[in-house]
C-alpha cells in the first residue's frame, strides 16, 4: 500500500527501503503486543531528519488500516491497532509541519510594490524617467548612451526587469542580468548612484518614500550581478599589480611602449567629441605630461615633475563622465594594440587612484543616505544604544536561522568580539565616532565562503530586529541601503574564488578534476575521510544513522564521482526526489560541504582543485534544499 500511495511513498523509496522494513517489523509488532523486543534508535531521532505533516502521518495510518483488514482483521482490532499509532504521533512529528494562517492571510492583503508603483504603466513612465536621468548623470552617462535602437530595447528589457522584481508578471530571464553586464567596469559606486536615480525618479512619480525604499531594498540583492564581473576582474588584477608594478611597466613594453600607447589614445580622444575640448588647448604638451606621469604610475622611471594633479585640473570641470571617456578610450587603444584583457584590467586598477586627484573630491553615493533632515542616521536609528540592542537581537537571529548559523556559530568570546565590531562599524556607517577601520572589513571576510546569499539573508535578520526594535521604517531602509555598500567586501574573496574555479574547470572539464583529485582512489579516500568527519560531527550524523548508512554512503560516493567528472554507476534518484523528505537545511548543507573540503585537503588536494570542487557541488544546492525552499 505504501509504496504505491502518492501521498507518501516518496518516504519509502530508494536504496534505503530494505534496510527500513525491518525495524519498521519490529516495532510495530512490539507495539502491538508481540513477543518482539525493539532495539532500533528511539523515533523522535529516527524522524528528527523528516519533513512530515500530520497528513502524511494520517495517510500512513490509512495505509496501516488496508493492510490489517487485507489480511483480515476485524473492525475493532484496526481500531485497536490506530490508536496505539497515534500515541507515537508526537514523536513522528518533531519536524510538524505548520501552516501559518494569519501569516498567509496578511500576506495576501498587501498590495505588491508592482501594484504600489502604477503597476506596467507606472513603470513605463518610471522607465523613461530613470533613463532620461541616467543619460543626464555625470556618474553613470557613459553607460547610458547608446545609438537610439539600442536605447528602445535597453527600455523595454528594463520595464519587464522592474516588473519581475517587483512582483508583477514578466517573461523576464533573471539569470540574464549577469552575464549582461559581465564585461561592463560597473562598481558598486555606479550601482549605487542609479539607485539615487531610481529614487528620484517614483519620488518625482508620486510614489510614496517608504514605497521608494521598499524598491530601494527589492533591488538590492541584483547588486552582484550587476557587478560581478568588474569585482572580480579587478580583485584578480590587484592582486597582481600588487607583487610589483615594475612588471606592469614590463608587459606594456617600457617607456617606449607607454608612449606608443599614449598616442594611440590620442588618436581616439581627440576625435571623442565627450572630451576632445579639455585636449584640444595643447595636446602634444598634455600628451607628454600624461605619459610621464602615467608611466611613473604604471612602474616605470619616477621622472614626473610636474605640479600636484588636483591643482592641474582644478578648475578644468571634469567629471566622472569626462574620466570615464578618458578611461574608455585607453582601453579601446590597448585593445587596438592587442594587450590581453588581465593587463588592461591591471591598468585600469593602477590607475584609478588618480581619479579623486583629477576630479577634486573623492566619490561617495552615500551622503544623502546619512544625513536626512539634519539629522545623521545614528539619531534616526535611535542611537548607540539602538543599534546596539538592534545587533544583539540580529546575532541571536543569526545562530538560530539556517541561511547563515554555520557562519556564525563560534565561541561566546568570539562571537562577543564579532557583535562589537559590527556595532562600532554600524555606528561609524551611520555618522557617529568612526572607532572601527573599514579597511579591515574584505581581509577579515576573505577566506570566508560567503556568497551573496548569505549576505542577503543576513541583511533579511537585520531588517527583523531592527522592526523588532521599534526604528523607524525609513531609518531602517537607509541603514540596509548602507550595509549593501559593504557587500563587496564580505563578499569579493568567495566570489573571486568561485569565478576562478568556474572558469578554469569550464577550460579544462570535469574529468580534468576528476584527475586531480586522484581518480577513483582518490575519490574513494576522499568519502572514506569525509564519512569519518560525518560521524563525528553532532551537526550531521542523524542524517547517516542506522541501517540505511550502507546505502547512503554508497549512493552519495557514486553521485559525487559522476559529478566531478568520474565514471559512476549512480542509478539513485534525483537529489531533489532523494531530499524531499528530510529536514535539511542549508546549515546541514554548508556542514557537508565542511566537511567534504576537509577531507579534500586532507588526503592532499590543494586549494585550487578544493575551490573547483566546491564550485561544482555548490551547484546541487538548489536541487538539495528544492523542498526546503518550497516551504
């Protein structure tokens, strides 16, 4: 009966079926009176794994009922027999499964920011606000200026975004705002001064600002995707120019090759008709200057000596617009002489400190966020005592939520150091006494696999406990908006990683992988060590318990090899059909995959290959916790 009942045969299919009938035999029978002793584990950690509701329970004890009366039992012994099922309900059901009535039904009387904005036709208009705006903004023109087919289908793709996100019905392609601007320099200053445009432009629509904020928030977690690519090729190209610019200097062919390439770039600008004007004064003189400095910048001789930059351009009226041409331009030269494209990157890092020099002031979207009314957003926030409350109710939040409480389960005197760090870089972020070095924040974040989902889930507690605290709604839109400036640095060392090994498993394939990490022996040492992590780890092992151990073990060796590029014979079921049943969360995930990169290193694969492995396997996430998502 069971294992043809749709409503719950997904709990007893798979390689663990054999093992779970006897001991399901046994204890029903001493359950029922018989002369049977049990000596399986107790239910409640049997079941602590399942994801079961009480209709699946119910639909088990109709299963039971046909299968007593099959074999011919009377009424009152099926009766007997359910009641004696039903006093173990409770211990079935650790993981009940709830639905939260009032919950859904607030939900539901809430009108979507899609509605809220003018639903398509509102963010039509808003479209054609916001571009209008982009193209007129010195900090993001240069992004926004295309010939006026391009414009058309940039306009309309952007309607049907904004639907999307905000909760209105789009064929949209989410995965595509990725790979679209991929290739784009777009830091995470140009994504935020288009937010100061998106805000702008529903204010200038009529919509409310707590609407605006809520849009503000809604698009935050696009951030990466947007700019990704520039984050990483940057970090990369950093990351070399630091080991010494004398090699930068080097590569482009020394002082000859730096003056090759400056006049290839002026070839291109003086004819650029965004920035010939401020060139056309003098050219070959601002020529040679920049060539100069540029190669002193760049590794070379240290020959400049010339006046300080910011006096230079003082009075000029540059821009971002204007640098960014000039910039654009420089890369179009080096292109033009065949410069590969991670020297180029390196360039562009070398020299955008220059940038706050020739511009008089350094670029910060973030003042209008601050400072409101006249008032910092400290006071806004309710003050130090605030936020501090705010922090200690986010960080119990924290180590009890599964998105993130494998990142934040540490020591007391850990996580007590921890609390007053992100206080006092709140409270230094918020316009109060900077006692904490921002610096700090991307090295000691680094080496942490923390990607953008966990980010945004720890901003998603944030958001809780602020409420929680009574702060005001605006406030609390603001200090979001301000603790997005910081994703890139808490994110950029996963990211980097991840791309790298993406990229470079994608050139070589899986099977390469495979190789690397000992073939087949190797393999089988690697689950030998991770099994042996698992059944020591309290966090895990109630999943790998009891008689279908064998199985599972098995079955997971085998799909991990075919995954990572081996020859497998794994015939199981999807991951999402296997997992469905079980109470596993991305904290029972993010303990897997600890414990699978221990037992990487440990058998000797070094970083890279870890790295490229867990790239691969990160990827089965979704499929994993699919159910778990769902609910």
């Amino acid at each position: 009966n069971i294992q043809t009942d749709p409503r719950i045969m997904h709990f007893f299919t798979g390689a663990k079926l054999e093992g779970m009938k006897a001991p399901v035999e046994s204890y029903m029978a001493a359950l029922f009176g018989g002369p049977v002793q049990y000596t399986g584990r107790p239910l409640a950690r049997i079941h602590t794994t399942m994801a079961m509701s009480d209709y699946e329970f119910d639909s088990f004890l109709d299963s039971v009922k046909m299968a007593l009366r099959t074999v011919g039992a009377d009424s009152q012994t099926v009766d007997e027999c359910v009641v004696l099922l039903e006093t173990v309900r409770q211990e079935v059901l650790v993981n009940r499964k709830r639905h939260d009535v009032r919950k859904a039904m607030e939900a539901a009387s809430v009108k979507t920011v899609f509605e809220r904005v003018g639903g398509e036709s509102g963010i039509t208009t808003f479209v054609e606000s916001m571009y209008t705006k982009a193209t007129e903004d010195v900090r993001v023109k240069s992004f926004f200026e295309k010939n006026k087919a391009k414009v058309s289908s940039i306009k309309k793709k952007l309607v049907h975004f904004f639907s999307l996100q905000f909760g209105g019905t789009s064929t949209y392609d989410i995965d595509d705002v990725r790979a679209m601007h991929y290739g784009y320099n777009i830091s995470d200053y140009h994504f935020d001064c288009l937010l100061d445009i998106i805000a702008a432009a529903l204010e200038e629509q009529g919509v409310k600002k707590k609407d605006v904020a809520e849009v503000l928030i809604l698009l935050q977690p696009i951030r990466a995707d947007v700019t990704t690519g520039f984050t990483v090729r940057m970090e990369v190209a950093r990351k070399n120019v630091e080991k010494g610019k004398d090699q930068l200097f080097k590569r482009l062919g020394g002082t000859d090759g730096i003056a090759g390439l400056m006049d290839a770039l002026y070839k291109i600008a003086l004819v650029d008709n965004r920035i010939k004007d401020l060139l056309l004064r003098d050219p070959e003189r601002i020529k040679n200057g920049q060539a100069v400095y540029i190669t002193e910048m760049l590794g070379g001789p240290k020959q400049y000596k010339g006046r300080e930059i910011s006096a230079i351009h003082k009075d000029l009226g540059i821009n971002d617009y204007h640098f960014d041409c000039y910039i654009g331009d420089l890369n179009r030269a080096m292109m033009g002489a065949g410069h590969p494209e991670s020297l180029i990157d390196e360039v562009l890092v070398a020299l955008e400190p220059i940038r706050a020099d020739v511009l008089g002031h350094s670029r910060d979207a973030m003042d209008g966020v601050v400072m409101k009314d006249g008032q910092c957003l400290l006071d806004r926030f309710g003050g130090d005592q605030n936020v501090e409350a705010t922090v200690e109710n986010m960080f119990d939040r924290c180590v009890e939520d599964s998105r993130v409480r494998f990142h934040f389960e540490r020591a007391k005197a850990k996580q007590r150091q921890i609390r007053r760090k992100f206080c006092n870089y709140l409270t230094g972020c918020f316009g109060g006494q900077v006692t904490y070095d921002i610096a700090e924040l991307r090295p000691a974040h680094y080496n942490g696999n923390i990607t953008d989902y966990h980010f945004d889930a720890m901003v998603d507690l944030f958001k809780a406990a602020a409420l929680h605290m009574g702060v005001d709604q605006v406030a609390m839109y603001d200090a979001v908006i301000l603790l997005n400036r910081s994703r890139a640095d808490i994110t950029t060392g996963c990211a980097v990683r991840m791309e790298l090994a993406k990229k470079k498993n994608q050139l070589e394939g899986a099977d390469q992988l495979f190789q690397r990490l000992g073939g087949l022996e190797g393999m089988m040492s690697v689950m030998d060590r991770q099994f042996e992590c698992i059944e020591r780890d309290k966090r895990l092992n109630m999943f790998f318990e009891g008689t279908k151990m064998n199985a599972i073990k098995r079955s997971v060796t085998d799909y991990l090899i075919m995954t990572l590029g081996g020859p497998s014979d794994y015939i199981g079921r999807p991951l999402a059909e296997a997992h469905a049943v079980l109470q596993i969360t991305d904290y029972h995930f993010d303990c897997f995959m600890q414990n699978l990169q221990r037992a990487m290193r440990d058998i000797g694969s070094d970083g890279e290959t870890v790295d490229e492995a867990t790239v691969v396997l990160e990827l089965t996430r979704k499929q994993v916790l699919k159910v778990h998502y769902g609910n």
